[in-house]
C-alpha cells in the first residue's frame, strides 16, 4: 500500500467509493471512531486507483462493484488518533450490483479491514449536515453531486473532476 511517513506526516494514496441508492450514500466507520467516511482503502504500488476500490468492496463487504467515473481528487489534511496526514484521495461514482445484498436488505451492515471491525450503513443525503463526515466537504458535495446527476442524465453531459483541498488539522 502507498502510505509511508515523512517529517510530521503520515502520506496516503487512497481510493474512495461514492455509492448512491436514490437519495441515500453508503458510508462506514472504524469500531470506536464517532466519525463515518466513504468506503475505500490506500492503493497498493503498481495498483489503478479503480481497481483499489474494487478490491476493498470485495475484502471489506464481500461485495462487487464497478466504478464508472473519477469525481474528486482530494488533497486532505487531517489528524487521526494523535498522527497528522496528508492524504492524496481519488473518489470514484461506484455501482453495486442490482442483486447485491446492501440494495436488498436493510442496514446497518459489518465489515473487516485486517483486525478492525467496520460498520456501515446507508445515510440520506439530506441529513448528512447533522453527521460528522470526513472529509467534511463530502455533506455538500454529495448533496450537489445527487443534484448534477440527475441533471447529468437530463443533458446526457459528463460531469467535470473536481479537485478539492481540506484542511482539518487540529
């Protein structure tokens, strides 16, 4: 995986999964963090970013997806349990299958990343401005993004990759 430390920081290449169902977002935390963020993992040398997610919805969740277009590049900075980061995020608009049990059976739903235990669950796009999210740009963008999709699909448009800087250093 790309993450190594350098002077004060803790650098990451990370993958990220934008799943929509309707008016709805997946997102997950790590047991014991009061935070949710969007699915995803750091991309291993040689690997393609989209080929990452695939591959962390499938160890994490058992689940295939296809990732059909890269949204956002990110250039995050944050600290998380005492370390400072500076991480370089790739989010992807991701599809679950139509059989997949995240679309047909309620959540919430539980996940593994090595020895970490994951909880995810579904979140309606209107009420992520009461959730803290990270980055914390995601409660507005996703709600814009919803809003372009649908607009998307009218105009028969691409939507632009947008590229996004977040300060969140304490």
């Amino acid at each position: 995986m790309i993450s190594f430390d350098i002077d004060n920081y803790r650098y990451n290449l990370r993958a990220a999964a934008l799943i929509l169902n309707g008016d709805r977002v997946l997102l997950h935390q790590i047991e014991g963090d009061d935070f949710w963020f969007v699915p995803g993992g750091r991309v291993d040398a040689g690997e393609l970013a989209a080929a990452t997610v695939v591959r962390e919805m499938q160890e994490e969740l058992a689940e295939v997806v296809t990732c059909e277009k890269l949204l956002w590049t990110v250039e995050n900075f944050f600290t998380y349990r005492g370390q400072k980061h500076h991480e370089l995020g790739l989010y992807f608009l991701t599809h679950l299958k139509p059989e997949s049990r995240l679309l047909t059976t309620a959540g919430p739903y539980t996940g593994t990343e090595g020895k970490l235990k994951l909880h995810f669950d579904w979140f309606r796009l209107a009420d992520l401005h009461q959730l803290d999210i990270r980055p914390s740009f995601l409660a507005q963008a996703l709600t814009g993004l919803q809003l372009n999709t649908q607009l998307n699909k009218q105009l028969n448009k691409q939507l632009p990759v947008q590229h996004i800087v977040q300060h969140e250093i304490e």
